[in-house]
C-alpha cells in the first residue's frame, strides 16, 4: 500500500447543513443558561419584599408584601378609584341636590345650635368677647 493523499468529492450542501446544524446546536447552548439566568431574575425581582411606596428599603426594613403583590395591590386600588370617580362624577347633579335638600332640612337646626352656642358662651368672658361697633356713613 501507498501512502498518500486522500481526495473525496462530498457535496457542498450536505457540508453546509453540518455546519448550520452545528451552529446553531452551539448558538442554542449558549442561551439555554441565559433564558434560565433570566428567568430566575425576573422571579426574584417579583418576590423580592418591598415597602409601602413598592420600593426596596434600602436601610434593611423589608416590607411585607412582594413587588407582585403590590403591583397587584396598587392596580387594584387604581381601578377601585377610578370606577368610584366616574360614577361620582355620572352622579354628581343628583349628589348636588341631595347635599341641597340636607342643608335645607337642617337649616333651622344649624342656626338654632349657633345661637345656643352663643348664648351658653357668652357669661363667660374668657370664651366669648362681642364687640359691636355702628358703622359710620359718609
């Protein structure tokens, strides 16, 4: 037997599909651990303890909720707020004629609690100093 040079014809896209496959088997490895590093970030950032403000304290106080739950919290309470908002301001002419009609009724009562008021404060001195002046036309 001879020794020398081996020569084989092998197609060029056979070749090219070994290499693709390659890269991309080696492209994929590289991010498996990056997905999983990101994942567990983003975990930790939602369970992480934060303050009432949905910030992280950073003298040591942790809160008593997680940052998911405070999100949740807050969209919550946003919603809530706003729902309460739109239906006081849909409401708002019949609340108007409702404080009317309230003021109305207790109308006698406010005046006669302000004059008891000033007459009950008015043996005393220290409570209570009227003056009375007439107003000097020109």
């Amino acid at each position: 037997m001879s020794s020398g040079p081996v020569t084989m014809n092998v197609d060029q896209k056979l070749v090219q599909e070994i290499v693709e496959k390659e890269i991309v088997a080696a492209v994929t490895a590289c991010f498996e651990g990056r997905l999983n590093i990101a994942e567990q970030i983003v975990r930790q950032a939602l369970a992480q303890k934060v303050g009432t403000d949905g910030k992280i304290d950073t003298y040591g106080y942790s809160g008593s909720k997680t940052y998911l739950e405070w999100v949740c919290d807050s969209a919550i309470r946003q919603a809530v707020k706003d729902a309460v908002q739109g239906w006081v301001e849909r409401s708002k002419p019949a609340i108007q004629k409702q404080v009317e009609k309230n003021l109305k009724d207790q109308q006698q009562s406010i005046a006669a609690k302000m004059v008891s008021a000033l007459v009950e404060n008015a043996s005393n001195s220290c409570r209570l100093n009227i003056t009375v002046e007439q107003s000097q036309e020109r």
